[in-house]
C-alpha cells in the first residue's frame, strides 16, 4: 500500500510541476520570454506520466521533423 501512494504522490508532484511550467509557457506567448522552450518543457515532464501529453509531444515532433524535411 505505501508502494502505491509514493507512486501517486509522484505523479502529484510531477503533475503540479509540469502544470506550472506550461502555465507559464502560455502567459510568455503574451509576456516576454521564450514560450518556444518553456511550453514543450512543461509539456515534456508532464509525458513522463501522462499519456496525453506524450501524444502532443509526439504531434509537436511530428510537425517539427515535417518543418525541417521541408528546409
């Protein structure tokens, strides 16, 4: 039982963490700082337990290698 509350508290942690960072990632899309790199590194900690953020990391990747075929 202890094995799977740590294991919950982890995905908490990492949640709350990766939820700020995005946060902060969309207001530099207005504010100043670069939303370009905080809002794929939010969205990056949060696939490492979340499924849904995986397959937009994988549909952002997909469109940056499609990006770089057409240089």
């Amino acid at each position: 039982m202890i094995f799977k509350s740590l294991k919950q508290i982890k995905r908490i942690f990492i949640g709350v963490i990766g939820t700020t960072i995005l946060i902060i990632g969309i207001a530099m899309i207005i504010l100043p700082g670069p939303a370009f790199i905080v809002i794929p590194l939010g969205l990056s900690i949060l696939a490492t337990e979340f499924l849904w953020a995986r397959k937009i990391m994988d549909k952002f990747r997909d469109k940056l290698k499609q990006l770089n075929k057409k240089k």
